[in-house]
C-alpha cells in the first residue's frame, strides 16, 4: 500500500476521502478528535504544494447527526485554512475546483447527500464520472469508512493513482499489534448492529444503546427507551441467540428535569429514557476488567455529549486503563470520551479513531476499503 510519501504531490489535484463524522447538539457540531486529526493529512498536502479537494460525511440519511460539512470547515480552519462549497458535482464546485491553487484546500458538501456514493456502479456513477477526470492523485485517510463498500472508498481508486494517507497509514500499522487472545469485549455506542458481528460466546459487557436492546430481547420493558429503540428492535430476534457470556447492566442513569438520576432495573419500565450506565453496573464490569488478559472497548457507555452522562463511559475507561493487559480503544466518540477523561493516551495499547472498520477487522473480516489500495 502506498503513502504520501510515494508521490510528488506539487501542482497535482489530489481528492482526499476523509473522516469529519462529530457528535452534533442542538444543531451545533462539535471539535472532535477526528476533525483535529484529519487536518494533519490536509496541511501535509497543502505544504507539498497539492491542490487539496476533500470529500467527508456526517452522519446517515435520516439520522439526527445528519447534516451539512460548513461547520465542519470552521472547526478545520482553526487547524489549517479550509475552504467551504456547499456543492460536490454541479457547477459551483467544478468552477471552485478547477480555479484551486498549489497549498490550497477545498472541502466540498457532505458525500452522503448523494445517492451515488452509496450505490457504486463504475462509470456511469456520477461521482466517478464527474470527479475522476478532475484529478490526478487519491487519497484515503478515513480508515473509519474502510468497511464500505461507498464510491469514496472503492470507486475512486479504480480510475486513479491512490494512496493512504498519514492517518490511515498509522492505523493500519498499529492493527499488526493487536492481541486478541482471551479478549474481553466492552460493546457500546450507538450502532448496535455492528456489535453482533462479535458475539460468538466471548465474555462481552453489553452497554450504550447495545446493552439496552439487549436487556429487550431478554424480555424486559424499558418503556421510554423501548420507543427510542423502535428502530432497531428488528435485531432482537437474532440477538435472543447470542447472548451466551453477555453480561447486560444491572441499573441505569436517566435525565429527569436535566439533572442525573439512577434507577434500579426493577424501576422499569420508566417514562424516562436512557442515558448512562448506573454504579451497580459500573462497579460489576469493573470487576470483569479488573479479570481480563486484554480488553477491546467499541463506543461510549452513555451519552457522553452531555457532561451529565459521562460517568460511566469515564469510569469504564478509567478500570481499563489500570489494566496491565492489552487494551484497544475504538470509535470517534470514545476517542472524544478519553480526551475528555483527560486519561493519558499512553495508558492504552491502541487508541483508534475507527468504530465498525475496526470492529470487523476483529471479526476476521477483510476491509474493501484497504483492499482497493492494494
């Protein structure tokens, strides 16, 4: 796989997939560890004098995180200037594209608005078709996204030279030096579907929207928390068959009038929803890690864009921390989660910015993304 380093990057237009996905409140994106990082890639490039053209997302068609990039390239140019245009194939971003200049980078529309990213047929795609004869070089440094099978990933490295780019580079590297023997899983987060791909009858500690569904498909009643989940109540029929070694929590934190409140699981259901793990629960998974030779922990406890909610995601990571066993820490959030602890990086064996491409990586799967930079 080649790097930035196998080019000559000067005077060239070069496309760069990367990963700006951040927690969104109240409509506002937040500064994450993922936009920080990604602004490495864009000023390494711009210095070597490339005309630097980025392509991210943010969020899912039809999700809350859901929305447009402008934000995003505020948050990135108090790292390295970004310019924004909100368009990615039609005239505006042709026009701003071809009129770049060497150590200057432009970061168009959220890739998700259209259709065609997710649905990648060759030539006839219109991103390929209009993008690919704009540019000489591409670059993928959303390792991240790297278990899609998207046009940004797989489509644009067909029809152009390609390469990873620095943040990829190191995450892939560190993936040889992981050490999954007598691995304890800690599953969290907000995509629960992803998790199952792990649930062979490891010892897992099921927590965040995962532990819930969980504790559904056992047959309780959340209430509340049972609407929320309406979506994703259709993995419950398969999760009923998977939940030899999982240990689902025991009480919960909820938001009452904005203030934190603990409920015993005897207390649901609850007109409340959901937003944390309680102490008990705490307390019980820190004895499991307190046990484990390593330790692989996918996506915050509760939901820890709220300050309220972060105790359990930080305690978790606190216990894991203290273990002298290997340690994996995946997902942008979680990263966000061991910013905001103030943890020491060092404290664990891999911090990665990467949620499912890591998770399937584990699973024994192969990523087409890192397949089409072969």
């Amino acid at each position: 796989m080649k790097t930035l380093s196998s080019y000559n990057f000067r005077d060239k237009r070069v496309l760069l997939r990367t990963d700006l996905n951040s927690d969104v409140v109240n409509k506002k994106v937040l500064m994450s560890e993922r936009i920080k990082r990604a602004s490495e890639t864009i000023s390494e490039l711009k210095k070597k004098k490339a005309k630097v053209v980025i392509i991210a997302h943010q969020g899912r068609p039809k999700d809350r995180y859901f929305t447009s990039l402008k934000q995003h390239s505020r948050l990135l140019s108090k790292f390295t200037k970004v310019k924004f245009v909100n368009d990615i194939i039609g005239k505006k971003a042709l026009k701003e594209i071809k009129n770049l200049k060497p150590g200057q980078a432009l970061l168009l529309e959220n890739i998700r608005f259209l259709k065609d990213e997710f649905n990648f047929n060759g030539k006839q795609n219109r991103l390929i078709k209009n993008l690919v004869p704009l540019f000489d070089i591409y670059v993928n440094d959303a390792f991240s996204v790297c278990h899609r099978k998207h046009t940004s990933i797989v489509g644009f490295p067909k029809y152009l030279m390609n390469c990873a780019g620095r943040l990829l580079e190191k995450e892939v590297k560190s993936l040889k030096k992981i050490n999954l023997k007598n691995c304890l899983y800690v599953l969290g987060g907000a995509k629960p579907e992803e998790n199952m791909k792990l649930l062979k009858g490891k010892k897992s500690l099921a927590c965040g929207l995962f532990g819930q569904l969980c504790l559904i498909s056992k047959g309780k009643n959340l209430g509340a928390q049972n609407k929320y989940l309406k979506d994703k109540l259709y993995l419950i029929s398969k999760l009923k068959k998977r939940l030899k070694g999982v240990q689902t929590p025991v009480d919960f934190a909820v938001k009452i009038r904005s203030r934190r409140k603990e409920l015993s699981l005897e207390e649901f259901p609850s007109k409340y929803e959901i937003y944390d793990i309680g102490e008990k629960t705490m307390k019980n998974f820190i004895e499991e890690i307190q046990k484990a030779n390593s330790i692989y922990m996918k996506g915050p406890v509760g939901f820890c864009a709220d300050g309220k909610f972060c105790n359990g995601t930080f305690t978790i990571l606190k216990a894991i921390a203290k273990n002298k066993g290997h340690s994996i820490i995946g997902g942008g959030h979680l990263s966000d989660a061991v910013k905001k602890s103030r943890i020491k990086l060092g404290k664990f064996d891999n911090v990665s910015l990467s949620g499912g491409a890591l998770l399937r990586y584990i699973a024994g799967e192969k990523l087409p993304g890192l397949e089409a930079l072969r």
